[in-house]
C-alpha cells in the first residue's frame, strides 16, 4: 500500500460524523437517567391540575382555512426567489450586460407572478369563511 488510510481527503469529515454521533447518544442516555432521578414521581390532582389561571381546555376542532397554507406558500416562494439575488448582486460586475438583462427577466417574471396571485386574491384574508 502506498498510502493511509487517514489520508482520505473525507476522512475527518466522516471522524467528526462519528464522535457526533456518539456524542449525541451519550447525552441522550445521561439527560434520561438524570431526569428520571430528578424528576417527581407524585401524580397528585393538585399537581396535574392547571396552574395559575386559565380555561378548562376542550379538543379544539381543526378547522385552519386552507388560505393560511397559500399564504405561507407564497410568502415561501417569494422570499427564496428574493434571496436569489444577494449572488447576482455581489458578482453584478463580473456578470456585465448579460446578467444585468437576465435579472431584469427574472424580475419581469416575479412581478408577473406577484400580479397573477394578487388578481386570484390570494393575499387578502377578509374573503375567508
């Protein structure tokens, strides 16, 4: 053999992955053994109870309007294609004209999107039901 096995360029890497992993494990074990002595066994009522004030909690129906989900899906959309453009504008030099013409389209793009959606009324809330 004319080399290491350590010399792998990886190597590290895959150490570090392990002694995390390990690491990870041991904290694990200890906090579940360390809670189980710290931790009260009583299950008095008064312990269970609600602390300090508030109402009685029922199950709460799940009824979460599906706008809430597209707007968050929006908001999601819009904000990486907004992050899209720290690159360009740190390398806007070396890009020239052709870059400049590319994230002019981009924009174009964008606004047409954020037109689209505003049109549907996907950003007012008050037409929920």
């Amino acid at each position: 053999m004319t080399h290491s096995t350590f010399a792998h360029p990886y190597f590290g890497a895959f150490a570090l992955f392990v002694l995390t992993f390990g690491a990870f494990g041991i904290t694990l074990f200890l906090q579940r053994i360390i809670s189980n002595k710290i931790a009260s066994k009583s299950r008095e009522k008064l312990k269970v109870s609600q602390y300090e004030c508030g109402v009685i909690t029922n199950k709460q129906q799940n009824k979460i309007s599906s706008r809430y989900y597209l707007m968050a899906l929006l908001f999601i959309l819009f904000d990486v294609e907004i992050i899209f453009m720290f690159p360009w504008a740190v390398s806007f030099k070396t890009l020239g004209i052709f870059g400049f013409i590319e994230m002019i389209l981009f924009i174009f793009l964008l606004a047409i999107g954020f037109i689209y959606a505003w049109r549907k009324e996907a950003f007012s809330w008050g037409s929920m039901k």
